[in-house]
C-alpha cells in the first residue's frame, strides 16, 4: 500500500505532466486499462503504451524508482496500470487450459 506522501508526490508528478499525458495518468488512476483510455480518447492502444512510456520516463527523472521492491510494483499499477508479469503470465496460462480443457469436452 502506498504511504500517503507517495501519493501526494504522484499527484504532485501528475500535475506536471503536459496536458495529453495528464489526461492519461488521471484515467489509468481512475483504474481504466490501456484499451480503455485508448478508446476513451480515441487513439490507437499503441499510441497510448507510447506516451505510458514517456510517462515513465518522465517520472523516473523526477526522482521515482522503477524497480521490484513492492512499492514501486504498487506505483505501476496505480499510476501506470500496470500490472506484474507474474500476473499476466498466470492468466495466460489459465486460458490456455480453458481452451485446452474445451477441446476435450467437445
């Protein structure tokens, strides 16, 4: 969880963003996914994984650290809707077996 001057500091970080990237920070925090702010906006999911990257960068030069200590983990995933590779890995293996198991039954 993140402590409370974490979260004043993103908000401070956010508010510096160009008018575009705070337009995205503030739907990803709204706990939009990628597809949906792109669709919110009406621009491509790769356009929007772009300027996430710009975010990041931005970011990293404004003092946060990206690395795997659990905080930062939380920080992707508030901030920049990201979610651990773990947890991707996991559902792609769990609709692998769905579709496996579907072809038996059928």
């Amino acid at each position: 969880m993140l402590h409370i001057l974490d979260i004043l500091a993103v908000r401070e970080a956010v508010a510096l963003q160009p008018p575009r990237l705070r337009v995205i920070c503030e739907l990803l925090m709204q706990g939009l996914t990628q597809e949906q702010v792109a669709e919110e906006l009406g621009c491509a999911q790769c356009t929007v994984s772009r300027k996430i990257g710009a975010i990041r960068k931005s970011f990293i030069k404004m003092g946060f650290e990206w690395t795997k200590r659990r905080v930062s983990r939380d920080l992707r995933r508030r901030v920049l809707g990201r979610k651990s590779r773990r947890n991707r890995a996991l559902r792609r293996r769990a609709a692998a077996n769905r579709k496996k198991n579907a072809k038996r039954t059928a």
